[in-house]
C-alpha cells in the first residue's frame, strides 16, 4: 500500500504557519545579527517543521522556506522544489548551498546551548568559519511567543492533564508508597494519550514522568533545578518520589507529565487521605491567592521580576517566606514559560528581564516546604493576551482533593 502524501511531508505545519513561526525566528536573528543559521536541536527541528528528524534545518531571513538536510529517515519529502536533501554527513550541506547559489553569510549561528561541542566545531568546520553567534537564544525567544496553532495545542493537552488529574483519587489504595502511587497516575496519564516525554533545555535536567511528593521526602534538595526536590528511588535519578509510605493526613503533591502532542502544561496539585492539617490548609490557600494575583498581572508588557515580586510579597505577609519556594533550598524562581520544553521563557525570577507579551504560556508555581507538615502549593498553567485576562489552562480543581 502507498504511504499517504502527509505522512511523508516534511512540513507539517502547512506554509502558512511556518511562515509565522520563521517571521519571530528571522526578527530575532536580525536583532542578533545573524545572517543564518543551522538549526539541529530536536526541540527546534519539532517547532519549525511539526516534526522530529535526524538532520539539520537551514534558516536564513533572507530565504522564502528553510532548507531541509535530512539524515534519518529517508522516506521524507517536501513539495517544494530544492528543499529537501538526503545527506549521510555534515559535509555534504555546504555544496548543496553553493549549488543553489546560496551564500551562508558573514556570521553563522548555531545552536551553542543545545549540541555538543565536537558537532558545533564540525558544523563550522563545513563552511570554513567559527560560529560568530548562538542560534539558541534566538530560538528560545522566537517559541517564547505562540501562534493560534500552538495555543490551540497546549489547551489540548491542558484538557486532557486536567482530566487525568481528577481521575488520580481512583487509583489510590491504602497503605501504597509514593513510588506506587505515581506508576499508577503515570499509567493513567499514559492511557489517555501522554506522551510521556518531557523536553527540557539544559545538559544537567533530567527528570521521568514528573514528581510526586510527601512526608519528609519533601524537603530533600535536588540537584536539578526544579522548584521542588525529593530523594528520588536511585541516587542515578536523585528527584522525586522515593518509597515513602503515604499516610493520612499528610499532603502529596503531584505535579505530572502533561505532554499529550509535543506542547505541554505544566500542572501541580495536592492530595490527601483523610483531612489535612491547619497549616497545610493555610498553605495551599495561600499558594492559590498568589496564582490568583499573579496571574491577573498577567498582561502585554509586565515585567516578569514584577510578577516574582508580588509572589514574594504574599509570602511574606503571610510569614511564609522561609518557606517560599523551598525550604533546606529554595528556588529562585516563581514561574516559567511552557511550550515544546517545560522550561521557556519567560521566566518569573526575581532579576529576570522578560517583558511579557501577548502569546506567552507561562506556568505560575507558588509552593512551600513546611516542616512536618510537608510541601504544599499548587500549579497552574497560563496564556497571556492582549485583549483578555491570562486564561488557566489547568482546570483542574485547585483545593485538596481526598483521597479516600
């Protein structure tokens, strides 16, 4: 049988919305000073193509379409004559660009942030030059902003989290450790279509499915810089759930994979068997005020160290500083954008000088340590717009949920 044509076509944004997304990617690299550049990240390759391959993606403002060097797979193809070439190495890119008549220009980006050393030198080894900039920044600011197509991607995927979440009190038994407890929700999340994968930028972030938190595991440091720790099961994976034994009374936090498309949101919320304590009560209230203040500042043109700021300022008037984001450690950090990686721009930290823009997905975490009572906050995904309040994409309800 034929493959059908879509499944083959390298683009499969359609031309109208990859032009979108190159318009931000070319503004950006005109600010940078980027004549081109060669996009190799699976990340970037995902956001300008709808797509993951082996191979590179050439961008220049000064080009119609990007070109399309592709290593694997070889089934691909592309409508458009002379954009797509099957190569087996690096080397055969800088032929293929004479051949069209196409000049590289003075200063060529790469994706410095985001490959390896050795591909980088190789990479510039093949048009006789060093990279004279980095392409990952300009990248990360171009999907910090995002079309109609990604919003309306993100909300699926926020739709169907939200569902699982509420599904969580069922697969909860008596006497289960945290370990057991988060399998069960990952199977859960994996049944209604989770992809399980979770993108981040950075060498040293790693991270399985999501956290799942409680009793004094809470206030294990991680090494990853993650708003909240946890031992983990293996000092391999140090982060996360690692056999606590949940006991009633005491708060689970859960903040899983919602990646359901290759866009996620990013969700926290707290569970408990029987009823929690006072000051857990007061905790999560508090967290949800401050997702509630901060999220209606959420316009075009606010500063996101504004945002960590009023953050900061509930906490302390409620005399929850010391366990603002943290306690044996504290996150330096309120929010993040959300988006193909679970940590984009723009990021609401205390000397962060984002400006928000209409477009923007942001994930606002306000979430405390509090000894011998464990971590408490919850988490919700956000889009700013320019002609409404920010919207909650993470439906799901916000108080404790029972477990039993």
């Amino acid at each position: 049988m034929a493959a059908n044509k879509q499944e083959l076509e390298i683009n499969l944004l359609g031309r109208e919305e990859q032009q979108r997304r190159l318009e931000k990617v070319y503004a950006a690299m005109r600010k940078a000073g980027l004549t081109s550049g060669i996009v190799r990240d699976n990340a970037d390759i995902y956001y300008l193509t709808g797509r993951v391959f082996r191979g590179f993606v050439f961008v220049s403002p000064g080009l119609e379409a990007p070109l399309y060097f592709v290593r694997r797979p070889n089934h691909l193809r592309c409508d458009e004559a002379d954009r797509l070439h099957l190569i087996k190495r690096p080397e055969e890119i800088a032929p293929v660009l004479e051949r069209l008549g196409i000049e590289p220009g003075e200063n060529l980006g790469l994706e410095l942030d985001a490959i390896p050393y050795a591909e980088a030198m190789r990479l510039a080894a093949v048009f006789g030059r060093v990279p004279q900039g980095n392409l990952t920044p300009v990248m990360r600011t171009a999907r910090a902003v995002k079309t109609d197509k990604e919003l309306a991607m993100i909300r699926i995927s926020g739709t169907k989290q939200s569902l699982v979440y509420e599904r969580i009190p069922h697969v909860f038994r008596e006497g289960m450790t945290d370990i057991e407890f988060q399998i069960e929700i990952e199977r859960s999340l994996r049944l209604e279509g989770c992809l399980g994968q979770f993108r981040m930028a950075g060498a040293d972030m790693e991270l399985f499915m999501g956290n799942l938190l409680t009793g004094e595991n809470s206030d294990t440091p991680s090494t990853y810089d993650f708003a909240m720790g946890g031992a983990g099961a293996d000092p391999s994976l140090p982060v996360g759930a690692d056999g606590t034994i949940i006991k009633p009374g005491v708060p689970v936090m859960v903040d899983m994979n919602g990646n359901f498309n290759g866009y996620m949101t990013d969700m926290t919320r707290m569970y408990v068997e029987g009823e929690p304590s006072e000051p857990a009560r007061k905790a999560i209230k508090l967290s949800i005020d401050i997702c509630a203040e901060v999220s209606a500042m959420m316009q075009p043109g606010a500063r996101a160290c504004d945002l960590y700021a009023r953050a900061l300022e509930m906490a302390t008037a409620a005399g929850m500083e010391e366990y603002f984001m943290g306690h044996r450690y504290h996150a330096g950090f309120v929010g993040h954008g959300i988006g193909i990686e679970v940590n984009e721009l723009p990021v609401l930290a205390p000397r962060s000088r984002d400006i928000l823009q209409a477009g923007n997905v942001i994930a606002v975490e306000p979430k405390f340590v509090i000894p011998g009572v464990g971590a408490v906050g919850i988490e919700n995904t956000y889009a700013v717009h320019a002609d409404r309040p920010a919207e909650r994409l993470t439906t799901t309800r916000e108080e404790f949920i029972t477990l039993d």
